[in-house]
C-alpha cells in the first residue's frame, strides 16, 4: 500500500536525509529529497508529496519559513508534515505551533526505523504504531 505514497524529505545534512531515504524506500515509499528550504519548497510545489520530513534550520530558507508559506497553498494546505530536527520542542520557532504540524521528532531520540513507524502511522498505514513507540522508548 505504500507504494502509492510520495515522501520528500527537505534535510540539509546529506547523510541524515540519505539514511531515511533509504529506509523509507525499503518500506516502499516514493522519496524524493531536497538539501534545503529553497529547494524543499521548489521540491514540494513540483512532486505534491503526501507527506514530507521537514528540518527546520537549513540555509535559504528555515523549515519553518517553508511551512508557513506551503499552508498558504491550497495544494500545501493538505500535506502531511512530520517535523525532523534536533531542536527540543522548546527552541522550536514559536509560530511552529500553529502552522498543523503533524508530529515533532527529535532526531537524537528516534531511530530510523521509529521514524518510518511514524511516517506509516501519520499516513494511516500503522496502527497501534504509536504504542509500539511508546514500548521501545
């Protein structure tokens, strides 16, 4: 089933963004990426993915900036969002909180299979991943 899904993951540290797509395409996902705001949103605007991994602080363009410009779209308005960074929720940009994020992970406390868990639960795909979660943490 996830086959029919579109992935993009806008990361500006290669190695982070090559390892989760590498994950993501062994689940069976569609992954695009973009290495930074600018391009995510050139990237976004072109593949209208389901559901993208976003970093919040890249060059050209924040990942926050990105999103508040993607849900002024009535295309970006409905993708799925899982922010992927390694700021605490509390050195999130503040205005994060209302632009409908779908999740918030930091990095450091996921491993890329828990991230593709999220990614399946968020899209539908997982249920009772997020108990699964839970035991693992």
């Amino acid at each position: 089933m996830s086959a029919t899904y579109k992935i993009a993951i806008i990361e500006d540290d290669f190695t982070i963004a090559a390892m989760y797509e590498f994950k993501l395409r062994n689940s069976g996902f569609h992954v695009a990426l973009a290495p930074d705001g600018l391009a995510g949103w050139t990237l976004a605007e072109s593949y209208l993915p389901d559901l993208i991994l976003l970093d919040l602080m890249m060059p050209n363009m924040r990942g926050d900036e990105l999103l508040e410009r993607l849900r002024k779209t009535d295309w970006g308005a409905k993708i799925r969002v899982i922010i992927l960074t390694n700021l605490s929720k509390d050195e999130a940009p503040h205005g994060l909180r209302l632009l409908n994020v779908d999740r918030y992970i930091v990095k450091a406390h996921y491993t890329p299979s828990q991230v593709v868990d999220v990614v399946q639960e968020v899209l539908g795909e997982n249920k009772g991943g997020e108990e699964k979660l839970k035991q693992q943490q």
